[in-house]
C-alpha cells in the first residue's frame, strides 16, 4: 500500500441528469477549446524543455512555469471529460488554467520543493517506456500522449480502451438517459492512471506513476493512508498548494503563446543555419560545388529535359539567381554505352529542335517515393539531327564517359538537355546538378543571427510572462 499521498490528484464527479443527446455534438462544441489547447500545447512542451534546463542547474522546476503547464493539463483534462475521454458532464468547460471549483474536473499536481537533475535526463523517456506502453492501450495514441511526443497537439480525442468505453456508456446513455456508474468509475481510473504519467513525463515530480488503477470520482491514491517513515530521504511531495505569484490572465497567457512560438522559430532558424553552415564547410566537392547525389534517368525516346527555368523580372530579380546560385554545373554519364551528350540551351529553341520529337521531360527527379523520378513523356520520331549539330546551345558537352557542362544563369527561359550522343534511342544516364551557391554562407549567418536575436527576444518574453511577484 502505498505510505504517502501521489503528488498527482485528478477528481471528478458525475452530473445528474444528463442530455441523451448532447454528446453527439460535443465534438463540434468543444472545436474552440480544441483550437485553443492547439495553442497551448506546443507552449507546454517549449517551456518543458525550459524547465528541464533549469532543473539540471538549479534542482527547482520555475514555479511560473510549473503552474502554467499544470494548468494545460488541467485545461486538457476538464476538456476531455466535457467530451470523449469521459462525457461526464454537461457544463461548458472554463477558458482557463486556473482550477475552477464551479466545474466538476479538478487536477491537481503538488509543487516539487526539489527535483533530481539526473532523473530529469532519463524520465521523460527511458524510465516511462513501461507507462508509454501501457497507455498507448488505454488513450489509443490519443491527446495525453503528447507529452511524450512532438508529433500529437494534446487536442485529438483519446480512442483506445478509454474512447470505447466512453462510447459503450453514450450508448446506453442515449437509450437509457442513465450514465452507467461502473463504467464511470473505471473511465476516471484509467484517465487518472494517463494523467499521472503525463504529469510525469512533463517532469512535475520524481515520484514514479504506479502501476495501480484508482477507481471513482475521488482519487483514493493522493489520500495520505500513512505518514512516511521519519528516516525516508530524497524529496517529498508536499500537499497540493495553490499557485504562487500572479493569477495566469488572457495577456499573460497570449504572452506565453508568443514567447514560445518565438523560441520555436527561432530553434528552427538557428538549426536551419548551423545545417547550412555545415554544406558550406563540408559538403562541397573539389571544385567547390555542391552537389545532388546521383539520379538515374531513362527515356524510351530520343532526349531527357528539365522543366523550363524561368529568369525574369527587374534587374535586381535577374541577377538574383546569379548572385544565389552562382555557377551551375550539370554532369552526365552515358548507360547506353552510345556516349552522353549534356546541353543547356534557350527554351524556344530547344522546344524548336525537339518539336514532334520524343521526349521525357523530368517532372520530378525524386519522384513520390523519393527514388524513382516522375515523368512526362511525349511520343513522337527522331530529331532532325544530332544535338551535337545544333549552334544554339549556351554550354554542350558530348562524349564517352563524365561529361559536364557549366552555365552562369542569365535573363530568359533554359532548358537542360541530356540525349545520346548521336541522337538515338533510348536515353539513360546518370546525372547530378550542382551549383557555387556563394550566397550560403551569408544566408547561414543572417539565420544565425535572427535565430539569436528572437531566442534573446523570446526569453525575455517567456521571462516577464511566468516571473513570480513575491509578496
């Protein structure tokens, strides 16, 4: 038995008389809390990466903080049993983090006075797999997972045991008008047991979630049954207490939403320039190009083209590709052993030379699978002579073996080509494109810098927002 109260308390009571048929448009009615809680969700796990943090210097989870997302679990839980987690009421829920007596949900979760910083490392993951298991069962990959992953928002409805469950009970409802009581107790059980790890995971206490199922509208797992033993060591739950500092208001919370998404773009900036950075220094070959790996590609015709490449505009949009792209280079080796011709020309003329000819223009090189390209093919005969014939070509190379051809971009519409060289059929070769790219490194740094200015901006933000006024 357990000797000392779970810091975790999750209590509801069931309404008396409920509509038999309000629950078949709660889903519609609850779309606003849903948007909301879309909100608040991605704040929850920003501020919980915040608060590890902290608690690996400091031992302490910020207390601001800690009631903000104590408050998201509390939004989420009166949410959830307004509609598919546990429809066991009717009343509307509150647009608020703080606990509301008037409503017939309350999640409560004790502030840790410390917490371990290595345990803080390895919880969230590692040590709750057994839990992640366990209600993967019960929530059905639904909206109290999301503490355990980036992917689900904390708003889609819960379905596995703990939605089928609540769906057996609408049923009767519906044909009864009584909300069945064994059923209830065991839905608030299994949303408590989701509750606890999540509460958990998001790092508000030490204490491991037992593996135990608390029936009932009342928790009977946070009543204290025995004090704990005077030589007990480590931290101790203290009694739910209410929140310290100012009430969490409409401003004080939009501040939250917008700290976070400021610290999110700005984690993604930051990234984006450092994976920059790196092409830059080390993905570059040895005339300085980077490079797309190699693709294969085939025509049952005489020729393969890109897509039209369309440079037009005002002088600064003109000579953009250029100062972006700098030099392009296309190499091509021949897989039909007839030698590989490779040329980039404009595309009216190419659409001249290749007109009633057929082609596959490359519409795709990836294709949806990421492998194989996507085409367009156009049947048609043989073109009225080799490429190499042709003068109109900006660059051409022809031969046995890597050809490649480079081009600085200009004002117009191009078109690559790649045909065998003596314009036969079929077409295959391996061909990769790359470009100097000069810009990079000047692009990697201004997102360097604008993912350092908004993470500096987004912390102060997210520092005035959860700050706690002492008395």
């Amino acid at each position: 038995m357990s000797t000392h109260a779970y810091p975790v308390r999750v209590d509801a009571t069931l309404d008396e008389g409920l509509s038999r048929w309000l629950w078949l448009v709660k889903w519609f009615l609850a779309i606003p809390h849903f948007l909301v809680l879309a909100l608040l969700w991605p704040a929850f796990l920003v501020l919980s990466v915040v608060a590890l943090v902290a608690i690996v210097f400091t031992g302490r989870y910020p207390r601001g903080i800690f009631d903000f997302n104590v408050g998201v679990l509390r939004w989420t839980w009166r949410v959830g049993y307004y509609a598919y987690s546990g429809l066991g009421t009717d009343h509307y829920p509150p647009f608020s983090l703080q606990d509301r007596a008037d409503f017939p949900a309350h999640l409560e979760v004790a502030y840790p006075e410390h917490l371990s910083r290595g345990l803080v490392l390895v919880k969230w993951w590692l040590l709750a797999i057994p839990h992640y298991l366990v209600i993967g069962l019960l929530a059905g990959g639904g909206w109290y997972l999301t503490s355990g992953s980036s992917d689900d928002w904390g708003w889609v409805g819960s379905g596995g045991l703990i939605g089928l469950l609540v769906l057996v009970a609408a049923v009767i409802l519906l044909v009864t008008g009584t909300y069945p009581r064994e059923i209830f107790d065991l839905v608030l059980g299994l949303n408590r047991w989701v509750l606890r790890v999540a509460a958990y995971a998001g790092l508000m206490t030490d204490d491991y979630p037992p593996f135990r199922l608390d029936m009932g509208g009342a928790d009977p797992g946070s009543v204290l049954v025995a004090p704990p033993p005077p030589a007990a060591t480590g931290p101790v739950a203290q009694p739910s207490q209410p929140s310290s500092g100012r009430d969490w208001g409409v401003g004080r919370v939009l501040a939250v939403l917008v700290a976070s998404m400021m610290l999110i773009t700005a984690a993604g900036l930051l990234v984006s320039g450092l994976v920059l950075r790196v092409a830059d220094g080390a993905a570059r070959d040895a005339d300085g190009y980077l490079t797309t790996s190699g693709m294969r590609l085939e025509s049952p015709g005489y020729a393969l083209t890109s897509e039209e490449i369309s440079i037009h505009g005002t002088a600064t949009a003109v000579e953009l590709p250029q100062r972006f792209l700098g030099t392009v280079k296309v190499e091509a080796i021949g897989l039909t052993g007839n030698g590989v011709f490779v040329g980039i020309g404009d595309s009216d003329d190419v659409d001249d030379y290749l007109d009633g000819v057929a082609t596959s223009v490359v519409t795709d090189p990836a294709g949806d699978d990421g492998e194989s390209p996507t085409y367009e093919f156009t049947d048609g005969g043989s073109p009225r002579a080799a490429p190499t014939d042709e003068t109109f070509w900006v660059a051409s190379a022809t031969g046995q073996g890597e050809q490649s051809v480079t081009w600085e971009p200009g004002e117009g519409d191009w078109t690559i080509v790649v045909m065998n060289g003596e314009g036969t059929t079929p077409v295959s070769a391996e061909v990769e494109v790359g470009a100097t790219v000069p810009a990079l490194d000047s692009v990697a740094y201004g997102l360097l810098i604008a993912g350092s200015v908004l993470l500096l901006g987004g912390g102060l933000v997210l520092w005035l927002a959860v700050r706690t006024r002492q008395p």
